[in-house]
C-alpha cells in the first residue's frame, strides 16, 4: 500500500468527502477531529492507569517517564538505536507477552493526555518519531501470521483502537504532526484495515481483533471499504457473542480475568455501535453482557477484589464494575460492586453458574461478609489451570485461601507450570502429582455448551456444591511428555458445604483399588500468618486485621501437616512468596477427610472450636461446637453417584442445630 502513488492512494477514499488532493485530505480530517473524535481511553490497562483518576501532574510525570523509556508496569525496559530509535524487535524479558505489548504503543494516548494538558511539543514529537520509525520498521506482511509480534492479529485490532486512533485525532494539529506524516499514518490505517479484514483468529482475540476494524472503520468511514469492514466486524461479533458465551453468562475460557476481558470489549463494541446509531446491528448484545456481568458480581470477593480463577491478569476493579452498573440502570449489580455503598439489594446472594461450574457461596453483601467460591467446571482451553475442585474463602475483611494467579505465559519459565498445574492450586495430588486435563485434546478446543458441571444446592440452612475428578494424575508439565506415566484409578469428589452463616465443611472422597499418598493443599494469601499447624489442623490470622481461620482436619487417617514455601502473583510478571498449608496421607486405600473452615472475627478464641467425626453404614457424621453453637452435620457416606444423581446426593446433607 505504501508503494502506489498519491493519486491512486487517493482513490481509496470516498469522493464525497472533497478529499481530491492531499491538501484537500488533510483539511478535511483537521475538520473531522476538531468537530467529532474518540477521546483518549481513561484506562490504559497495558500501564495499569486510570488517567481518570491521575492529576494532571501526574500525568505528565507518568508521561515523562515514558519518554524516558518506562513503558511498562514490569519496569523492564526497550532498548534503543545510536540514533535514539526504539528498538521494535528487542524483547529485555523471557516472555513474548511484553513484546506484544510493545506493538500495542499503550503510551501514545497517555503522551496524549499530556499534550492537551500542556501543549508542549515534545510529546507529539515523541508520537511521530514513534509512529513513521515503526511503520517503516514494521511493513504490511503479505500473509496472516500469528508468530509476529508486530503484526499478530490482536495486537493490530487493539493498537487501532486504544492508541493510533485517539493519537491521530489528539496530535493532528501538532506543528510536528507534518501532512506527509499524516498521509503516511493514513496510508497505515488504510493497511491495517485491509489486514483485519482479511484475516481473523478465534475467541477473544477475535473480539479485539473485530472491535479494532469496527473502530477504524466507525471512525475513517472515509475509506471506500469502511461500510464493507463494519459489516464484517459486526457479524464476526455477532458469530463470537453466540460461540463464547455460556448460557449461565460464563465465558468459554472459565477464567474471571477472560469474563472481564470480554465483557469489556463487548462493552466497546456496544459503545461503538450505539455512538454511531448502529445498536440492532447485533442480536442479544444486551442480553449477553447483563449475564456476563452478573457472573462478575457474583463472584466479587466481600474486599472488592477478584478471584483469580485460570489464566488472566484482572486489569479491572470493583469500582469498573460499579460504573457499569451505574451506567447501564443494573442497580443491583452497582450494589454488588460497591458492597452494598450504593444502589439495590441484589435478588442473588450466593450463586451457582451451572455451565462453568462455579458455585458462590456467600453470607451477604457487606465487606465483612463470609466468601466461598468452588470450582467443579471444566477446563477452559488453553488458558486453563488444573484447578479442579479448588476454591477461595475469604471472611471478616480478609483473602485467608486464594487462588495465587498466572504470573507468566511463558511456556519457557519453570514457573508457568507451577502456577498452571494442581501444585498452584487448593486442591489434591495424588503421589504429588497434578491433574492433567491439559493433555487431552478435547479439553484445549472449549466450546460454548448447555452441560451442567456439578451440583448445587442453596435453602435458609445451607449451601452445597459438589463436583469430581477423574482423568488421572501425572508429573505435570504444560507438554506432555512422551514417556509420562499417569495414574488412572483415584476419584476425587468434594462436597463444599456453607453452614449458614458461619463455617464451611469441604469433605474429600477419594475412592481408589490401590495405596497412595494424598496432599491436601492451601494456598495463604500473602498477607496471611500461620500462628499454628499441626498434624492434622491450622490456625492462621490475618496480618491486615487479626481475624482468624481455623482449619481442621476430621478423618480415621493419619495425616501429617506442615507449612510449605509457595507462589502468589497478583499481574503479570510479578510474584511474591506466600505460605502454603500442606498435609499429606500416605499409603492410604480409599479415604474420607472432612475439613472445618471456621472463620473468626479479630480477638475471638480459636481454641474454642471442638469438632469430631463419626461414621456408620450411611452418613459420615460430623459434630462442630463453637462457643455458644452446637451443630451436627451429616453427609452421605458413599461419594459414588450415578450422572445425574448428584443432586438427589446433596439434598441428603443435614444440619441440625443442638444448642
């Protein structure tokens, strides 16, 4: 595209316009984006800023170190040439994640931002030196290739949107902004919408990918091809709305980061279309974006955080997710986000999503409130974790067991399996080996499904949910190995049980015709202090508050407890030590372990909690005592279920209060 003529560039616009010469292009679009044009983003999630929430002073401070070459959260920076040229091929870190972010020049709006607080020059400089150096470093390639960071088909939809769009209208009247440099940036714009056109991907990068052409062709409808592109980009979102979205509002990718990602760029695509009076373009975009948003609110930690279920960094926060329910007339999903600060008392306290087998369990809507969220859904792609039957608990103000996140993508890094396999996760190993979901083909193609993963059950009494594993466990590396052993005979099934309002029961099921050794895993939140661990019990306190979880273990097996060194990264390529709670039983057959989670508020007395567990030919029986509270709880004692019984099993789960 680069190599034609003026005139013949020319052509590719709409004569309408008056856009005959360069002069007359030029002019019309310095009308165009002084009258009418996308501002800069408030959030720029690749810098993880909010320009919203930023003074003016720091903007500029935070823009000045960009010009300084601090153009990313790691702190990892580019390198340059002798003639001070950004090196667009130079990766500082082992993973191609900041490479790809390299190419999405998240900066540019934010040297934006500064520009129109300022007016100085300096930063429009920056942007055009920046933009004619890559166009020329980075030509159009002929064919679609995922293996480019430069021209991987997400990174050209998002820099369309998020950066050289808002950038083109926001330095278009810089004195450094010349018309060659404005017809060569057209020109680009001009390739970048041919590309996007012409070649696609799949699942969410599909959804960037789209909303970039939609963008570009909302905004250039100059461009003979625009009316072409929107109808392309609309269908392709249309087609990604029906084929990632669960009916339960779960996204495919059973990832919250993902659920975010998605719904924020829907969101785009829906402010896109409406800014344009193009809102029917789409069937059931509203429709699809409440029950995505509703799975956001549902599992909102009481302190406003997110689980980090799966691959995906959260980049979005509470107060996002209030916004959009202010937005949007959703008062009880603003209530949700904001605990209870503002809007409507939810219909929904705790809440069960069928299609990813997500359960939440919950006491209410306050920041102290008592928090459980289990898993027994599938496995999501390749963006999947082996997480089975894991969960998180928070109460009282506090994260005590979480999830501990992603970190890295980098199939490289030795700790991209730790965080991907069982041994990053709240569940069991089996002879200290992983589950191994990742290995069957089937698992890493997800698709949109009506299948209902586990059980759920929710009354005045309690909650239930209930959920099994058994695809065998392994030496888990993210490839499998050729020669990898894996052991097929062990069923897990766990029952998570909310006695209301105040503890939980996770009973573990390990059904097996051998011996094996099994670990129970618990990963701390960082902040979390083990005050005791024992053979078969913990005590831990939070260090942000004092309160307290208890957990103990009820079982006619011996274990052996012990506090391990593990991982917690809370965005990309960063990681902190966290504690981790290991027990273990080893050479057991068949085995039974029913776990007490009991939360206590600061200055509470932990070693008032008595619990005992009791066996006959059809429940396990379990007695719980604290303080003035005397419960029995009784759970059925064969974890076998035939599909599509486990209902009938849960409805079996009793509590009866005796004092």
């Amino acid at each position: 595209m680069r190599e034609i003529g003026e005139r013949r560039f020319l052509d590719h616009f709409d004569a309408a316009t008056g856009s005959h010469s360069v002069t007359d292009l030029v002019r019309h679009f310095g009308q165009r984006v002084a009258a009418d044009w996308p501002a800069i983003p408030d959030v720029i999630t690749d810098l993880r800023i909010d320009l919203s929430r930023m003074s003016n002073d720091e903007i500029i401070q935070r823009a000045d170190a960009a010009l300084d070459g601090d153009l990313h959260p790691s702190g990892l920076r580019p390198r340059y040439t002798d003639q001070g040229e950004l090196d667009w091929a130079f990766n500082p870190s082992e993973s191609r994640e900041w490479l790809l972010m390299l190419h999405r020049h998240g900066w540019w709006p934010l040297w934006g931002a500064a520009y129109q607080r300022t007016n100085d020059e300096k930063y429009a400089r920056a942007f055009v030196a920046q933009l004619l150096d890559w166009i020329d470093t980075n030509p159009l390639p002929k064919h679609k290739s995922e293996d480019s960071s430069s021209w991987r088909l997400m990174e050209a939809g998002l820099r369309m949107r998020i950066s050289w769009i808002p950038s083109f209208g926001c330095f278009y009247q810089s004195r450094a902004f010349a018309d060659d440099a404005k017809l060569k940036m057209l020109r680009a714009l001009y390739d970048h919408g041919q590309f996007l056109n012409k070649f696609y991907t799949n699942r969410n990068h599909l959804v960037r990918e789209s909303n970039g052409l939609l963008a570009l062709a909302l905004s250039f409808s100059e461009f003979k091809d625009a009316a072409h592109w929107i109808d392309a980009a609309s269908k392709r979102l249309e087609l990604e709305l029906r084929s990632q979205v669960n009916a339960d509002g779960s996204h495919l990718e059973m990832s919250v980061g993902y659920q975010w990602l998605t719904v924020v760029e829907f969101e785009v695509t829906r402010a896109l279309l409406h800014e344009h009076q193009r809102i029917s373009a789409i069937t059931g975009l509203d429709e699809s974006l409440r029950k995505m948003v509703e799975l956001l609110a549902a599992v909102i930690r009481p302190d406003g955080s997110f689980p980090q279920l799966n691959d995906g960094f959260i980049l979005w926060d509470a107060d996002h997710l209030t916004e959009i329910g202010r937005q949007r007339g959703w008062s009880d999903i603003e209530f949700a986000a904001s605990a209870g600060a503002s809007g409507a008392l939810p219909a929904f306290c705790s809440r069960s999503f069928p299609n990813a087998g997500l359960h939440v369990m919950r006491s209410g809507w306050t920041s102290d409130a008592l928090y459980l969220v289990a898993d027994t859904g599938p496995y999501g792609g390749p963006h999947g974790h082996e997480d089975k039957l894991s969960f998180e608990l928070s109460a009282y103000g506090a994260p005590f067991i979480v999830d501990p996140g992603s970190y890295t993508y980098s199939k490289s890094d030795t700790l991209r399996e730790y965080f991907v396999g069982s041994q990053g996760h709240n569940t069991v190993l089996v002879d200290g080996c992983s589950q191994v979901r990742r290995w069957n083909p089937q698992h890493i193609t997800p698709a949109v499904e009506d299948t209902i993963h586990g059980a759920w059950r929710s009354d005045d009494e309690l909650d239930a949910a209930s959920g099994s594993y058994d695809e065998g466990y392994g030496e888990f590396k993210i490839i499998r190995p050729s020669d990898v052993d894996i052991t097929r005979d062990v069923t897990h099934r766990r029952d998570f049980i909310f006695v209301k309002p105040e503890y939980w029961v996770v009973a573990d099921h390990l059904a097996t015709g051998s011996p094996h050794d099994y670990t129970f895993l618990f990963h701390l939140a960082p902040d979390v202090i083990v005050e005791n661990v024992a053979e078969a019990s913990a005590i831990v306190r939070s260090d942000s508050n004092g309160s307290r979880l208890v957990i103990k273990a009820l079982s006619d097996r011996e274990l052996s407890g012990e506090v391990i060194e593990g991982w917690f990264s809370a965005d990309h390529h960063k990681k902190c030590e966290s504690p981790v709670l290991s027990f273990t039983i080893n050479k057991a057959g068949p085995t039974m372990v029913a776990w007490v989670l009991y939360p206590l508020p600061a200055e509470s007395e932990s070693s008032e909690l008595q619990a005992n567990l009791k066996s006959d030919d059809v429940y396990e029986i379990i007695h719980i005592r604290h303080g003035g509270r005397s419960d029995c709880i009784q759970i059925p004692g064969d974890a076998s279920v035939a599909q599509g019984q486990e209902i009938s099993r849960l409805k079996q789960i009793s509590v009866r209060h005796l004092g």
